[in-house]
C-alpha cells in the first residue's frame, strides 16, 4: 500500500496482481473492518541491493487505516505533518482492493485478520527508498493493532 507523498505517486495499479495468500499466522476469523494502528509498515525493494524501510519503527512514523462497508481512510504522519488519503473499498474473501478518489488506480492487498490484529501484505507495491520520491517496486508488509 503506498503512502502517497507531493513527490512521488501512484505508479502501477496493483489490481490485478496474481499470488498466494500469506501463510501461517492464524485463521482468518473475521472482516477487516474497522479502525487500525501500524505496529509494523514495512517496504522491502525487490531488486538489487534489497532494503528494507518500515515507516514506523524506522521512521517514527505513524499509520492509521479505517476501513468501512464501501469506504477506508488511511492517514500517516511522517514527521512532516500528518496526509490522508481515502476512497472506494472492495472486499473479496481475503483480498482488499482501494481505490482512492478521483483515480481509476487501484491497489490490492492480501489481508488476515485474527482478533484484534490485522496483517496486510502486497507484492506489487513501491516506495521511494531514495528519499526524494523516485518510487521502486517493494513488497509490502503491515501489522496493525485494533483502535
């Protein structure tokens, strides 16, 4: 999932991206809706030299994602003042499709959710590991914590 900056944005749309599900962890007890907090919002660059960024531990950074029967908030905090982004919300067995407002991009995730943790994932991702917006393709890895 890509936290969009004034530097760099959406890239390619994700929708269509083909992959198991994650693995292990518990089952799958119930829909990912409601109000999360990132424990853990990780980026890993796919090609040579590998990286690793994860905006909270790393960063500092904060993350917090609403999703809701058609509609999801996702807000972030960089350090540099807090961004939002919203928009339209699909829910397919273990996959979450966004697709933020005034876009026809779409991202899609793979989620799992056991009490009050929910775990997302994605291998067609991107972050601007350069730091000046450049995006790369990254898998992507979230934990999130109910509110």
């Amino acid at each position: 999932m890509r936290l969009r900056t004034p530097l760099g944005s959406a890239s390619r749309a994700a929708a269509g991206a083909h992959r198991a599900p994650p693995t292990g962890g518990a089952a799958l007890d119930g829909s990912p809706f409601g109000s999360w907090a990132a424990t853990r919002w990780q980026y890993t660059r796919r090609e040579p030299p590998q990286r690793q960024v994860d905006v909270v531990c790393d960063l500092g950074g904060s993350v917090t994602l609403s999703l809701s029967e058609g509609t999801y908030v996702l807000t972030w905090d960089l350090g540099h003042g807090s961004r939002s982004l919203a928009g339209a919300v699909a829910l397919e067995r273990d996959r979450i499709t966004l697709r933020p407002h005034g876009t026809e991009e779409a991202e899609a995730l793979w989620f799992r959710r056991s009490g009050d943790t929910l775990a997302l994932s994605a291998d067609d991702s991107a972050w601007a590991f350069d730091g000046e917006g450049h995006e790369e393709p990254a898998a992507f890895v979230a934990v999130l914590v109910r509110l």
